[in-house]
C-alpha cells in the first residue's frame, strides 16, 4: 500500500526529530560537558564521614556530607585546575547539592550515594547550596569551594574532627540541633554553652553538666520553651556525655 503525503511527511518529522534530540544531547555532553549525575543505589553501604583525599595531580575525591542545614566540608579551597570527583551522602532526609557555575547538580537520597565529576579552571568562589527543600533551616544550608591559583595543596573546614561531634552525629543529635546558630527542630548548640534556658514550666536553668546530663537522659522532665517535647531519650555512658560536653564548650569560642 503506497504511502500518503502527509504519512511521509509525518515520518520526516520523526526522523528529524529524532535527529534533533541526539544533536542536543551531543552538544550538551561535548558542548557544554553536561553529564547525567550518577548514583550508587540502595543496598550499597554508604561512607560515614566526610572527607578529601588528593590524588595525582591536581585530582581530588571529595566525600561530602549532608545534614539540616548543613555540607560537610563546608569550605574546600583547591588550586585552579583542580578536578573533583564529588560524593554525598545524606543522614536525614533527601538533600540537593548545586554547585553555582558549573554542571554538577546532585540529588541526594538517604540511604544512597550521589556523585559526579567537575574540573575548575578558572580561579573564583563557587557557591553550594541545597536545591531540595529539607525543613525549616533549608535557606541557609550552603558550602563554598574556593578556586585559587597558585595554591600549592587543598584546605578544607567543617570535617567533623572532635570525638564529641562525632558522638552527637551518631546519636542523631545533629539532626535537630545544628552546629552554626541556624534554628531547628531544637536550640541550636552554638554559643549554648553556659547560657540560660528558658523552660515552658516558667524557671530558667543554665545549660551545664548537670542540665545537659538530665535533658539527655531524661528529655521529657523539662521542655524548653518554644520547641515542641519531641526529644527522644538517648543511652550514652558518662564518659560519651562528658566528650558531648568539652565539644558543645567549644562551639563557645
């Protein structure tokens, strides 16, 4: 059966479009060097900590962590023609990772681990943000990587490094809590310290060693004032409160 006008011009068009799409999709891998992020699924043990290991060259892996409301590291400095093979993993809920400037756009998914690759060659601050909403502190989680030239290794701030952090990690303190001054499910920690709270019952106690020991074994004797009583009780032995403690002292300084 001979085939019509408009069936030929209808498979012209397909054709063409077809066509058109892989044009798009090469000028975008080689023209503007996008590239679809990738993603290692569930079941896949994820890394624990955030870290940056240098390899050969000017070639860095970076493990990132992301928490409400914040990346870990949270200021990675490089030198200028730096390639960065980017991991994160969330220890909440689902995060994104935005690096202004670049291709690199990560969905962060718990349980998973996002990665994708990036190279900076021109020297200049490059802003990370979070593009998935994750609470009510989402606005102000935000990294920077620092692109200089000339500089002779990679400087990094924010990895957690005190036993206490780590323990406030693990016991998923952070979740609630943050490190920065940034409002959350509960007070933040920074500046805390020694610093009066204000409970619903009306009375006023002092955050230190005993009012901390008791809020974490007992979170549901006092409720301080403005957050909801949804503080879980937590089992640490004296020894993992007192490093709780030396940490929180040095969000202080």
């Amino acid at each position: 059966m001979a085939i019509n006008v408009l069936e030929k011009r209808a498979l012209k068009g397909a054709v063409g479009f077809v066509l058109l799409s892989l044009a798009l999709v090469a000028f975008a891998t080689w023209g503007l060097g996008i590239n679809v992020a990738n993603c290692i699924p569930l079941g896949t043990k994820p890394y624990e900590e955030a870290s940056v290991v240098k390899h050969s060259g000017n070639f860095y892996e970076v493990h990132y962590v992301t928490r409400m409301w914040a990346f870990e590291p949270s200021v990675l400095r490089v030198p200028t023609g730096s390639t960065l093979d980017i991991s994160a993993i969330s220890k909440d809920v689902q995060h994104g990772l935005e690096i202004a400037g670049t291709n690199l756009n990560l969905m962060v998914v718990p349980g998973a681990i996002a990665n994708g690759r990036v190279t900076f060659n021109k020297p200049g601050v490059y802003s990370m943000v979070c593009h998935e909403y994750c609470g009510k502190g989402h606005q102000g989680m935000a990294a920077r990587i620092e692109v200089v030239d000339g500089l002779a290794d990679f400087a990094v701030e924010g990895l957690p490094s005190s036993p206490g952090m780590k323990l406030l990690d693990a016991k998923g303190c952070l979740a609630c809590h943050s490190t920065d001054g940034t409002a959350g499910v509960g007070p933040t920690f920074q500046n805390a310290w020694g610093q009066p709270v204000h409970l619903t019952n009306g009375t006023t106690r002092t955050l230190d060693a005993d009012f901390f020991s008791a809020k974490v074994l007992h979170p549901n004797d006092t409720t301080v004032d403005g957050f909801a009583p949804m503080m879980p009780e937590i089992q640490v032995t004296p020894a993992e409160l007192k490093q709780m403690e030396e940490y929180l002292k040095e969000l202080k300084k």
